[in-house]
C-alpha cells in the first residue's frame, strides 16, 4: 500500500496517505485516520476518495489545516479538499492542476487559509488562493526549480496599508545540490506578490565517523524549529537541535510538539509508521528520602521517566549520585514503610511487602564512571518472591535502588524510593 507515504497530524489526529492502497481498482488510493485517546494512537476510521479513478493514488500528499485536510490524487491531476468538522468528511473543493502534468501534488503540498501551495511537474510548483466570493481557487504564482515542495503554515502578520498580510514560507529541498550532499531553500512571498529565496540550508556533515555524501531526505517546520532528517549511506539519523538519534527511515516527517511521526512506506509488508517522543516526562512522585549519604558525601537519588500509562510499557528508572563502579539493582513492591538499615546497610529500606529483585540477566549492573545505573523495565514482568507480575492501571508501585559500597569498608546503601501510580 506504500503506508506512511504521507503524513498529516495534528495533537489529538493523525492521517496517514497508502496512495497504492486499492478502493475502486489498482492504486486508487486510501487515508487512514488515527486518533490520540490515552496515550495511544487508535485506529478512527477510512478516507475515500469521492472521485477515484485508477492509479489516481489518493494520499500521496496531504496537508491539515484545522478541520479541513487536503489530499492529492496526482494521477488524476487533482487535490481535494475535505471538511473534516461533523466526524464524516464531506468535500470542500476539488482543485485541478492549473498549469498541467501528471504530478501535481506528488512531492507535496500545504493548505493554509485560503492558500494552497502545490508541487508540480518537473520541477516547479504553483501557490493557489481562493476567491472568497466565487470560492474559486485561482492560481497567484508558479515558482520554479522546485525539486520538492512544502509550504509553512508560518504566518506572522504584517500591517499593510489598511489590511493584514499573511506570509506564508515556502521551503524545499534540491537533493542533488551542493556536490551532492542536499540542501534546502527557504522562500517568502514579499508584500508585491513575488517569492524570494530568504536562505539556504546545506548537507555539510560535521561528523567524522560517517561519509559527507548525505542528502537532506525530509524537514518539517514549526514556527521556532526546524526538523530535518539527514540520509547518511548506511542510515538515517534524524537530527533535532543537538540531539540525534538513528532511525531506518526516509518517509514523511511530522513534529507535534513533543512527539515525532515519521513514515515508512517501504518498510514491513505495507509500509508502516513510527511515533517517538523527543523528550521524557518524570512519570514518579518521590517517596521516601534517603538520610544516609554514601562514599561520594551525597545522598543516592533516583527518578523515574517514560509513561504512567500501562499499554504504553514506557517507564526508565533512573538512579544517579552513586559511588563509581559500584554494583546494584532495583527493587519494586506496592508497599511502602521504612526499614533502617536492613541487613547492615548504611542507608534505608523504604519498600514493604511482597518486593522483588531485578536481579535477571543484566539487570545488576555497574554504576560506572558516571555514576548511574538506568534500566528500561518491562511493566509486564515486573519481579517479585512469587514470579513476575503484570503493573494494573490504578496500582500505585514504589522502586528503589539497592548499591554496594565502600564507606571506608565494604557496606550497601539505597537511593531515596519513588512511586508510580499507572494509569
């Protein structure tokens, strides 16, 4: 189906392009509608074409603005324009290809108010506005050497003689430009109607243990960021800001404040799609704290991040403020009470009952040279005396790390505890 070939989110919805999914007959087209309920992206229901045609390839492009989505059908030459308001999508518009060629709305296109920005055949593209009396779209400007084509939503209002005038920022990239290592060019439309390259960006690699001949694969943009995913020749590594982390994917891309979409239409049987989350929230409330400091004269501390919510199986515990080289694991039990210096220990037992070990197979670890011992846990295996158990929404569950230690001779301590309420 090419799943994932588009991308189109919002915070609470997301739709996803299978332009060779079959509707009416060979690559006709669907868009799969996902909504965010808890934590998790459910499946809402099936976008149509309402005028399929073969190869038509409904979904190659979309583009959200509020409730209204545009999607391109380039193998018929048309973009349509759905309003997404009552729950049951109904059609707006359909916008024909004004200059020609069969790959109008191919390589993208964004809605914004009333403007419509389209990639076309071969290299170009062309910004529509519709006539609000009429509703007519009418074509404003077709821009050239457009290898690839999306339109920013970044509208900052100017004062302009007695009316508001929206810009809208146009960026795309050209694969093959700067010795072949990718670039992208950021355009303006100025107060007279023409659009103006503002500035570039280019695929300079500051690495040393990759190759340089990468090219910019896809970006999206919000106001304040720009997210661009650079194709090195044996992988992606997608690149916010200063943090990178390493993906085999070069699909679509979608930023939704904290939380990145990217598309996958080559992967698996059908194509597929990934979520990430781009930062991590501390999901655990400290429970009791530690009095005893250990060998480095502070107090071991631990937090936990990821999230409460169950289905996700999300959650890291963190210990940190460690003696170096130290060895310990984590301990887990619904019951919380302290315990002073159990078994000898320098520090406290806050956990009470029936608690378990994670004591398996690389789960006792070394603090090292920093210091911290971090373990992503399964929520469906949680250790205790009688055999792994599964974490319930509503259970409340408290963790804590037990280390060894040389304070001047060879001792234990804990770090303070935390609980997790699941959801």
């Amino acid at each position: 189906m090419h799943f994932g070939s588009a991308l189109a989110a919002s915070s609470t919805d997301l739709f996803v392009g299978a332009p060779f999914a079959q509707q009416a007959g060979s690559q006709t087209g669907l868009v799969f509608h996902y909504q965010l309920v808890s934590g998790d992206w459910l499946y809402s229901g099936t976008l149509r074409s309402f005028q399929p045609g073969v190869a038509g390839q409904f979904g190659t492009s979309l583009s959200l603005d509020d409730q209204r989505l545009a999607v391109s059908q380039p193998g018929l030459g048309i973009v349509e324009i759905l309003d997404l308001s009552s729950g049951v999508p109904s059609l707006l518009d359909t916008v024909a290809d004004p200059v020609g060629g069969s790959e109008f709305g191919r390589g993208g296109l964004e809605l914004a108010g009333s403007t419509l920005a389209v990639k076309t055949s071969p290299f170009g593209a062309v910004v529509l506005n519709r006539e609000p009396i009429l509703g007519i779209w009418v074509m404003e400007a077709s821009i050239t050497g457009v290898q690839r084509l999306k339109a920013v939503a970044d509208r900052v209002e100017y004062s302009w003689t007695d009316s508001l005038y929206n810009p809208l920022t146009c960026i795309y990239y050209a694969p093959n430009c700067w010795e072949n290592s990718g670039g992208i060019r950021v355009l303006e439309r100025q107060v007279n109607g023409s659009w103006n390259v503002t500035s570039s960006l280019y695929g300079v690699s500051s690495r040393n243990d990759v190759p340089i001949n990468y090219s910019i694969d896809d970006w999206v943009s919000t106001p304040s960021e720009l997210f661009v995913a650079l194709a090195y020749s044996d992988r992606t590594v997608h690149r916010v800001g200063g943090t990178e982390f390493i993906y085999p994917a070069s699909g679509p891309i979608q930023l939704l404040a904290s939380t990145i979409v990217i598309g996958h239409p080559f992967n698996g049987a059908g194509g597929e799609v990934g979520v990430f989350d781009l930062d991590c929230e501390e999901v655990s409330n400290v429970g009791c704290t530690q009095t005893s400091a250990n060998s480095t004269g502070v107090v071991g501390t631990m937090l936990a991040i990821g999230s409460s919510v169950v289905t996700r199986n999300d959650v890291t515990l963190i210990a940190s403020d460690l003696p170096f080289f130290s060895f310990g694991f984590f301990l887990s039990s619904l019951g919380s009470q302290v315990t002073l210096n159990p078994g000898g220990s320098q520090g406290n037992l806050c956990l009470s009952g029936a608690i378990g070990r994670y004591v398996g197979a690389g789960q006792i670890m070394s603090s090292g040279a920093d210091g911290s011992i971090e373990l992503t846990i399964d929520l469906s295996a949680i250790p205790s005396p009688s055999g792994p158990v599964t974490a319930l929404a509503g259970e409340r569950r408290h963790f804590q790390l037990w280390h060894r230690d040389l304070n001047p001779g060879l001792t234990s301590n804990f770090t303070n505890s935390l609980s997790i309420l699941f959801e």
